[in-house]
C-alpha cells in the first residue's frame, strides 16, 4: 500500500472516471493520503466500508471545518475555499444545531407540491427545447441540462425566470473550485441578501418565505448562506445527472430503445449514472475530531477527510456486475449518515431529472450524437462529473411557443 500522496488536482485529473478510482485503491487501499490545490493534503476514503464508517460517526469524523488542521497552509483566495469556509450552515453544523437546520430544510422542500413541480419543470423543459428544436441540432448540456435545474429552483425561490441562467452560471463557477469562485460566491450572498430582505418585506408561497416563516425563526445571517447551500446542492448535480442520463442513453446500445420505445426506463439510466458516473464524485468532507485508524492508515486529529462518493460506488467489495444494478440504490450517490441528501430534496432532484428526460425524448424522439462518443470530453473537475458538451441531431420540429409561466 502507497504512501506517497496523489495530487488530486490538475486538467486531466477529473476525466479518469471510474478507471482512476480503481488504479487508486490497487495502489493504495480504501483511504488514500492526496494533495490539493497548493499540496494542501487531506485523505480520500474511497472504500465503501469505510465511507460509511465516516458518515456514520459524527463524533468521530466532524463536519465543522473549523477543526481542520490545516487552516495556516491555506490562502485566503485558495480557489477551494468555497468547499470548506466555515460558515453557519446546515453542511458545518453539528448535533442539535444540524438537526435544527435540516429539519427546517426539510420541511421547505417538502412543502413544495410535487405535481405542480413536475408540472413547472415539464413547461421549463419544452420552453428550453423551444429554443433548439427548429434547428435540427443542439448541444443538450449548454442549451438543456446545465440551465433546466437552475430555472426550477429559481421558481421554487419564487424568483422571476431570468433569474435562473443567471444563477447557473454564478452557481458551476463557484462549485468548480477555480480562480473565479470566491467572487462568484460574493455575487451569491449579494443575490441572497437580497431576496431574503424582499421575501421579510412580502412573504410569498415559496421555500424561502416558508423558511422566513419557520418556527426556529432564523436571522438572515443563518438564512442568506443557507440559500446558497440549497441552491449549489440542487443545480449543478441536477444538471449533471440529466446530462450524464442522456450521454448513457445516446452511447448505450442497452437504452437505444428507450429512445424512442422503452426497453430499459429513463429512471434506470437515471440509476445506473448514480452508480457508474455521479455527479458529485468528491465532497467536502469531514475532520477527525481525535486521531483515528481508518482503512489501514492513521488519520491525525484535524484531518481533512474528502468522501470519494463515486470510489465507494465501485468498490468490489459490493459483488456488483456492470450495468447489473438498476433496481438496487444502496449507492452512496446522496450520501449517508446524519448529513445525507433530505428525503425531500432527493425527491425534488429526481423528479426534475426525470422529467428532464422524458421530455426531452418526447419532443426529439430521433435524438442521436452528431459525433462519434469516443469524442465526448468530461469535465476536468475531479469534484463533479459531467461532459462539457453533449452534440445531438434530431429531425427539426416546430416550437410550442408556450406563455410565460
């Protein structure tokens, strides 16, 4: 078992997909000791045994980055802050505080009416197709999948339409880590801050009136960085998982059907990218909160402990054959543990992506890839999964031409 570090950042580092976790773990086990960005170093937990060890001890493995150990290492523009600033949201809180904000959180996202948000993405997707469709051709990430989760949200905020690619964009700069995203998180709580005054001054049927409204009474500045939380975990994975569906069913003789028939459902391609290709690959992560034996190797108190959701997925440990998972959701996708994905909010992302697909499949029925899928290109994020463009041809179709909502 190595111990010499992996340098976990780079331009080729993120297209290694499931192939680099597994070189990884015959190099170096379950836990491995890597660099980030300025030989900053943390340890990556990529056994599936193991991740779920960390995500099920909070009183061993923490979530307030302030107990991190390597705080003197780390520039204030470090282009990773966003990742681990400590800030008072439910991602840093702990016991009563975290369950005090997750419930709250919780019961936002449940109060959203699940028919009239199939609804509102279903009209959000055609109105998006209406702007490709007479072409005969598109590129589904820029023009689909990166801007369809950003729109539903901006409505579930009760924010106007134009809000919403405006938001994507601010949103994929900041969780990409680059130079750009400590400014980009600054356009962020400027945006928040002034919603929330807006929402206090006229509440409205919305997640963030509901919160405003919420029996723990929150402060705004508990309210304002807790928004943004909601809005980074529910855009730029949404839009990643729509896209990573389709760039299966377009390149996947097992779903070529579905394209246009249904052999295998969109919810099982949905599925199965969860366990192959998800989204979120790395996150930001945890703290030994006294010094630990992990998977073999000694985690010092103050660690920083990154979760390889998309390693633990293909550990071999689980007995899973390729593409022989589509009815078993024991990934760790949306994490696990005290600080896993709400219910609510797992609901909220699958409806959308679904839905995203359907109709997709339903106006462009004779979609097919205008280049050989050998071209397609990931991101080169080791953080988040996606391919920086998915090219299509379809039979030209005349627009809905659908009223605003």
């Amino acid at each position: 078992m190595s111990t010499e570090p992996v340098v976990l950042h780079g331009p080729d580092i993120g297209a290694g997909g499931g192939g680099l976790y597994d070189r990884l773990r015959c190099e170096h086990g379950p836990v491995i000791p890597v660099l980030l960005e300025g030989d900053v170093p943390a340890w990556l937990v990529i056994g599936y045994r193991e991740l779920q060890d960390v995500l099920t001890r909070p009183d061993t493995f923490a979530r307030d980055s302030r107990r991190w150990n390597a705080w003197d290492r780390v520039p204030p523009d470090w282009p990773l802050m966003p990742l681990v600033m400590p800030m008072p949201t439910v991602l840093n809180a702990e016991g009563d505080e975290h369950r005090r904000r997750a419930g709250a959180i919780a019961e936002a996202l449940a109060a959203i009416d699940q028919h009239e948000l199939r609804t509102v993405t279903t009209r959000f997707a055609d109105r998006l197709i209406d702007g490709f469709c007479a072409a005969g051709s598109a590129d589904l990430r820029a023009a689909y999948s990166s801007r369809l989760p950003a729109l539903v949200l901006a409505w579930a905020y009760g924010l106007e339409e134009e809000h919403g690619g405006a938001l994507a964009t601010v949103m994929t700069t900041m969780l990409d880590g680059g130079p750009d995203s400590m400014a980009a998180q600054g356009t962020l709580l400027a945006e928040m801050t002034a919603l929330v005054a807006a929402r206090r001054a006229a509440p409205g049927p919305d997640v963030v009136s509901h919160l405003i409204g919420h029996r723990e009474e929150f402060t705004d500045e508990e309210l304002i960085p807790e928004l943004i939380v909601l809005l980074g975990g529910g855009h730029q994975p949404t839009g990643e998982w729509i896209g990573n569906a389709l760039r299966l069913m377009l390149t996947d003789d097992r779903f070529g059907a579905s394209l246009s028939g249904s052999r295998l459902s969109v919810s099982e391609a949905l599925n199965e990218v969860l366990w192959e290709d998800t989204p979120t690959q790395i996150y930001a992560g945890r703290f030994a909160a006294h010094d630990v034996d992990l998977g073999g190797r000694r985690v010092r108190t103050g660690d920083l402990i990154l979760l390889g959701l998309a390693g633990a997925n293909r550990d071999p440990a689980l007995h899973r054959a390729p593409g022989g998972h589509q009815a078993n959701r024991s990934h760790l996708s949306f994490s696990h543990g005290d600080h896993r994905c709400p219910h609510s909010a797992r609901e909220m992302a699958e409806i959308i992506a679904v839905t995203a697909v359907e109709v997709l499949l339903d106006r462009l029925p004779d979609l097919e890839l205008s280049v050989p899928a050998g071209e397609l290109r990931w991101r080169p994020s080791p953080w988040m999964r996606g391919v920086t463009g998915l090219p299509v041809v379809f039979s030209s179709a005349p627009p809905l031409h659908l009223p605003p909502l």
